[in-house]
C-alpha cells in the first residue's frame, strides 16, 4: 500500500567486532508500489552520509544489494531498516505524518 512507513534495525555482531552493534531508523515513502524516499532518521550523525546509499535503495527498488561495494554494518542496519518499514505494508496501515513531521 502506498504511504509512509518507518522502520528501525538493531544489528548486533560478535563481541571483538570492530563495530559490534549499529541501529538504524529511517522513513520509506511508498507511492504505486515502488520506493520513492528513503531518509535515515538514526543516528544522526550518519544520516547525511547515507544519502546516496539510500538513493541506490530507491534506484534498485530493493533492499537485497549483495556485493555492493563499500558494503559496511551500518549499510546493513540501513537496509535492515527499510525491509522492517515495508513489511508493515501487509500488516498494517502506513503511520500518518502530522504537521509536526512535515
């Protein structure tokens, strides 16, 4: 269904890992079935770095990017993110943005 939907991720990876856990929230647009807006809301302070990564989730109109070079945890907690906020299209209806959120 089409509308706004957020999703947040929560990875967490060995102890020793040199980023042993990264999180994610971001904030999908759907509009005729397809990815129109992907923006990382969490953390901040990666939030613009990830423009064109979320760019090439909108572009591929996929979260299954394999082999994506310069693949890092935090681009998975991102993806992981945007997987969690679109299965809440079958389950439920999308969240209303307020005049607050715009």
């Amino acid at each position: 269904a089409d509308g706004v939907y957020e999703g947040t991720s929560h990875l967490r990876l060995p102890a020793g890992t040199a980023a042993a856990n990264s999180s994610a929230t971001v904030r999908v647009t759907v509009k005729d079935h397809r990815y129109t807006a992907v923006e990382v809301l969490a953390p901040k302070a990666i939030a613009s770095s990830m423009t064109d990564f979320a760019q090439i989730v909108i572009t591929r109109q996929t979260t299954h990017l394999d082999g994506l070079s310069g693949a890092t945890v935090t681009k998975a907690a991102v993806l992981l993110a945007v997987a969690n906020a679109v299965s809440q299209k079958s389950r439920s209806s999308p969240r209303k943005r307020s005049a607050a959120d715009r």
